[in-house]
C-alpha cells in the first residue's frame, strides 16, 4: 500500500475527522516490536521504573517521581496495555527496581495476574497509585498481590495528587501546582487556563519532550511551547464544530445522551453537548473506541463503558465495542460514521440497572 494512502496530511478536514490517523493503519506486530525498541532503550538497567498512562495526568506523575528520585525510566501503557508495561519493566528493567503503575485500572485482576505476580518478584518494591473507579474485588487481588496501592476519590484527586500525598518527600512546590493544575483537567473543572495547555501539549507533543517541559517549568510553559499549542488549536477546534454538527440527542430513560462520531476532542465536544441538553454524551471514534462522558445528573458512565470492554470514572470513561472482526467491519464504521458502535453504546445505557454499581 503507497505511503500517501494512509498520510491524512492532504487529506480535507472534514476526510480527516471522517478517519483514524495513519498509526492506526501500522500492523500491532510492528507497533510493539517497535515499542519494545523504544522501552528497551530507555528502561535498560533501570533502577526506578513508571508504567504510567501517557496523557497529562499520567505524565505528571512520572515527572514527580523522576523529581524525587533522579531518574526515572517511563514506560507508557494505557489503561489495555497494563500486562504489557509490566511485561516490559521485568523484562528491561534491573532486578530490583522501585516499580510504580501510575493511572490505570485493570478492568479485571486477571487481565494482569500473570505479569503482576512476575513485577512483585523481579522488584524489591511496587506501588500503584490511580483514582479510576476499581472494584473491591479488583483492589483486594491487587493489594493480596503483594502491590502497594492507593486509589483517591476521582471525584476529588487526580492520579498526580495520589502519587505527591503517597510519597514521604519533600515535593518541589512547582510539582505540587502541576498536580493541581492537571487536576483541574483530568476532574473537568475548568478554573485554570493552564490545565488546557498541560492536555494538549501531552497529547500532541513527543513523550519525553513533554516530560522535559514539565520537569523544568512545572505546568507554566515558555512562551514557544505557547505558540505551538495556540498553531495547533486551529485545527483541533475546527474538529470539534464538526463532530457537534454530526450530534444527534436520544432520550434513555429519564437521560438525554448526546452521541457523535469524529477524530475530535472528546472533552470540548462533550461540554458542547452538555450546554445543549444532553446529561451524557458518547464520541465514536474512527479508531473503533469511544469515549463517554456524565455530568452532574450522569454520574454513571464508567458503568456504561464497562458492558463494551471499557472503564473509567463516573463522569468519564472509555471503552472499545467488540464489533470489529475484520477490514470490512471498519470500512462499514468509518462509512456509515459509527453506527453499530454508537448502538452498542446507547444500548449499554439502556441495560443500566435501577441502581449504582458498587465500586471503592
């Protein structure tokens, strides 16, 4: 297949927000091989290691750690990919090493069990810390597990706020205020202007050099890390009128969700649709995985996400409907703008008992 099948940097915006970006296209054999690569070189006699999620809270949390202890080697892996982090750690990482699992939540004690029981024995320590929604069952395997975990009120603390109140030493104040700061982002409370530049620069930015930013300016970032955001947020805003044009509004029960589709900013298009009605909204990505988000009268959404292969928090959370069986099955998503994943979703609304999951 031709480079330029896949590049979307000629593609028309509204093709773009239409499709997933060319790594999804990158076979998964060459993405971990590629992976391993990356992790071998950075991790590869490491005495101190975080497997953390690679977005601003995640990030944020390595930075302190790498603060507190001189070095620290990150291993990025989102909340699917906790068994690989930990994989990767035993397998590069010096015998012995401090170990931290920083914002991620197994949606299962056995989606980890193996790796994690080969983590505690290669290192002298591990620790987690996270503010997801776990089950009890899933936080007593864990801790039975011989695993140092604290998991904070996600209604209260994000991740970096676990990880600054967790650690007996002296936090530098700057690495105090980027806790607060990507706070206000990760719990959506939008007091601190800031708390937007730590989002998007996390996301667009190269992991290290976003980890070299933070270690240095904390969450006030210079003036030419500012301008590239703002270049950036052209785009990206342009994405999200389009994905809230395509949003349709659907009344489940006594809830109105929102539900749209689009390679978008799930958070803004998800405000969008808050001030227009909707208790919960619902962004069907190309990629196949969709984002929901609650608000104060839908507090329930990690339970949603939790019927479709997801997680997450009451007001957000993330899931991958198990729909997609071959190349077709993604052709008819990207053609038809997600339809069989959105009705998946609006039915997992459909199917929430009368009452909350339980849930630590």
């Amino acid at each position: 297949m031709e480079d330029w099948v896949i590049d979307d940097e000629d593609l028309s915006l509204e093709r773009k927000s239409l499709l997933p970006g060319r790594g999804f296209f990158v076979p998964d054999d060459i993405h971990e091989a590629r992976k391993d690569d990356a992790v071998r070189e950075r991790v590869e006699g490491a005495d101190v290691i975080v497997v953390a999620d690679p977005d601003a809270d995640g990030l944020a949390c390595a930075a302190i750690l790498r603060e507190v202890y001189g070095d620290a080697a990150l291993i990025p892996a989102g909340p699917h990919e906790i068994e690989d982090g930990l994989r990767r750690a035993v397998e590069y990482g010096n015998e012995d090493c401090r170990l931290f699992v920083c914002d991620v939540c197994p949606d299962r004690f056995e989606y980890v069990e193996t790796e994690l029981a080969d983590a505690t024995e290669h290192a002298s320590e591990l620790r987690w810390f996270d503010h997801h929604q776990w089950t009890a069952e899933t936080a007593a395997a864990v801790r039975d597990a011989g695993v140092d975990l604290v998991v904070g009120d996600s209604e209260e603390e994000c991740t970096a706020d676990v990880t600054v109140r967790s650690l007996d030493a002296d936090i530098p104040e700057r690495f105090r205020e980027l806790a607060e700061v990507t706070r206000d982002h990760d719990l959506w409370l939008k007091d601190d202007d800031r708390s937007d530049d730590l989002a998007d620069y996390s996301y667009w930015a190269d992991t290290d050099e976003y980890m070299d930013t933070i270690q240095e300016y904390g969450a006030d970032f210079p003036d030419d890390v500012l301008a590239y955001i703002e270049q950036r947020r052209v785009e990206k805003h342009e994405l999200i009128e389009r994905a809230v044009d395509r949003a349709s509004m659907k009344q489940i029960d006594e809830w109105t969700v929102g539900v749209t589709y689009g390679r978008c900013s799930q958070n803004e298009v998800a405000e969008a649709l808050r001030e227009q009605g909707a208790d919960a909204a619902v962004v069907v990505k190309p990629s196949g995985s969709a984002s929901i988000r609650g608000t104060e009268t839908f507090e329930r959404a990690h339970e949603v996400a939790g019927q479709v292969n997801g997680g997450g928090h009451p007001k957000a959370a993330g899931c991958k409907p198990d729909i997609y069986d071959d190349m077709l099955d993604y052709a008819a998503h990207w053609t038809s703008q997600g339809t069989t994943a959105k009705q998946v979703i609006l039915d997992a609304f459909r199917a929430l008992p009368d009452e909350p999951a339980d849930a630590e």
